[in-house]
C-alpha cells in the first residue's frame, strides 16, 4: 500500500495540472458561449482571471523559467564536477 501512495505522490503534480488545463478550456469555452447577465459581468471577470492565473501557473511551472533554472543547475553541477 505505501508503493501505491509514493506512486500517486509524484504522479499528483501532473494529474493536477491537465486538471487544471482541461477545466481552464472548458470554463473558457463556456463563458465564450453563455450570455452572462450584465449584473454578474465583474463576479464572471475576476473568476476568468483565476482561471487564466492558475492556467499561467502551469504553464510557467511546465515550460516557463523554474525549468531553465533548473538545467542551468544540472549544468553547473557537471561543470564543476569535470
């Protein structure tokens, strides 16, 4: 049982993020096909910017700078081992 929770520990990370991905499209895509009542238009704006945060989040975490910064460490640690 505990290979099972070490497995799903480091496979959560990934699961949460094509969660996060999936549900960021889907929420935009239903927002671009509801007519949103004009009393609700800010309440549905600060939600659409939650959602594209986390999706940048992911993003960022996935593709963007902590990833270059961490070859540029695997880098250095081999130069300095050589």
């Amino acid at each position: 049982m505990e290979k099972f929770f070490d497995c799903f520990g480091k496979s959560m990370r990934s699961i949460i993020a094509f969660l996060v991905v999936i549900l960021s499209f889907a929420f935009l895509f239903v927002l671009i096909k509801t007519e949103i009542p004009k009393a609700n238009e800010s309440i549905i704006n600060v939600a659409a910017g939650l959602v594209l945060a986390a999706l940048g989040v992911v993003v960022g975490y996935y593709f963007g700078s902590s990833k270059d910064k961490s070859d540029r460490d695997k880098a250095d640690i081999k130069t300095e081992q050589a």
